[in-house]
C-alpha cells in the first residue's frame, strides 16, 4: 500500500535539516508510536525476520516534494509560509505498518522534522491512498528515494560495505537477489516466479554522470554513530516476474 501526505507549512517560515532522511524516519517511528508503543518498538529495534535470518523493517518513503522549491541555508532547507509539501510513504504490510502510521497520524496531524540544530513543522492537509499500479512486463519506473544495494568487499583485513553504483556489473542480480528475499520475508515463501532483470536508463546516468546519480544519505548526523549510506536515483525498467516488481 501506498499513501500519499500532502502537508503545509503553518504561517511561519520553516526550517528544516537538509539531510533530512533519517530525522524523518525517526519522526514515522514516532507517529507509529502514537498508535501503538509496542509495534514502533518492534520495527525500530528488530523488525521482520526473513528465511535467511535478516531483519527487515518493510516500509520506505519518498523524497519531500516541495513547491515551490525551498530556499538553501546552511546546512538546512528554509521553507517559506504556506509552501505544499507531498511525502509518499509505502509497506506491504497493510494490516500493521499502514495500519498503525494512519491511526498514529490522525492523532497529532503535525509532522515535525528535527535534528540536533533545527526542526520544521508541517501541518497534514491531505492523506490519500495511491492505486496500485497494473504490474507488467516489461515495467519503467521512477525512484522517488535512493536505491542502496550493497556487496562485501574485505580492505586491510575488515570486511566492509561497497554500495553499487548504477552502471557496476551485477547490479540486475543484486536488485532481484534482494527482491526474492524481500518477498521471502512479507510471504514466508518464494516467489512463484523468481525471473527478474533491472537495467537503468543508461543515457540518463551517462548524461547526469554516474557520480552526480549517487546521493549520500547520513544516519544519526551529529552523534559518534553517524554512518553514511550511498544510493542512486535514476530512472529504470524491468522485465519479468510482477510479483518481485510489486
């Protein structure tokens, strides 16, 4: 399920971090919170549980779509008064995640975005349940947040992440790999079709540069935690099996 938050901001000018993912994240966590303690606290600090013994949250969320476009400050995004902000935020786990964030939300309907130097408030105008789409092969897609796949590579003797870049070689296998695996985990068995092949729009990245595709996605900034998380944003198609691309 997908639902679609179009908010405002109140009658001041907001401020916002400009690497705002993880305080957004933090501020889902919150709003599940508000429905259910127990169920925020299960995602936060385990998740579910797939065949291969990895622990998965299922659920993801868009980039801010802001309009018009916010002012850059430092380090920090300034939205101007009555600017419209849209959040898409999609699980396949309808019966808990979807369940608990629209009960959670529907309680406070203020969005609050904080780090350890600013916080924005926004105001829920508008939430809306997006229609699945007529899954097909072959499918092109738009990302609306960064896609991170990761392989092990070992340096100096310690096994380390490498985040695959759009044009690597085993990027389709990567994508399928962790599709089966996320199917696996929201089913509790395999795909009845495991066929998948992911490509990016090559002419996109070649004209953008494949650096400037990479977007860097800082975790818990500010504290002796922070990890920085790479993925890319690029237009791509796939062709096989619907129910991995579902």
């Amino acid at each position: 399920m997908r639902i679609k938050l179009t908010m405002r901001t109140n009658g001041a000018t907001q401020r916002i971090p400009i690497n705002y993912n993880y305080p957004l994240a933090a501020k889902i966590y919150r709003i599940l919170s508000d429905s259910s303690p127990e169920y925020s606290r299960f995602l936060h600090d385990k998740g579910y549980i797939g065949a291969d013994g990895k622990l998965r949250k299922l659920f993801t969320f868009s980039r801010l779509n802001i309009r018009p476009k916010p002012e850059l400050g430092q380090e920090m995004l300034v939205i101007k008064p009555d600017r419209r902000v849209e959040l898409i935020i999609s699980s396949p786990m309808d019966d808990d995640f979807m369940q608990h964030f629209i009960l959670g939300l529907f309680q406070k309907q203020r969005f609050e975005i904080v780090n350890h130097k600013t916080k924005g408030v926004l105001l829920v105008e508008q939430v809306e349940a997006l229609a699945p789409p007529d899954f097909a092969s072959p499918m092109s897609f738009r990302a609306l947040s960064p896609i991170v796949l990761t392989a092990s590579v070992v340096r100096s003797g310690r096994r380390l992440p490498h985040y695959i870049r759009p044009l690597e070689d085993g990027l389709s296998e990567a994508v399928r790999n962790s599709l089966i695996k996320k199917c696996e985990t929201i089913t509790g068995q395999p795909p009845r079709n495991d066929r998948l092949e992911f490509r990016v729009d090559e002419d996109y990245v070649r004209r953008r540069g494949q650096e400037r595709t990479m977007t860097l996605v800082r975790l818990r900034e500010g504290s002796p935690e922070r990890t920085d998380v790479k993925g890319f944003l690029a237009p791509f198609t796939m062709t096989g099996s619907a129910e991995l691309m579902r």
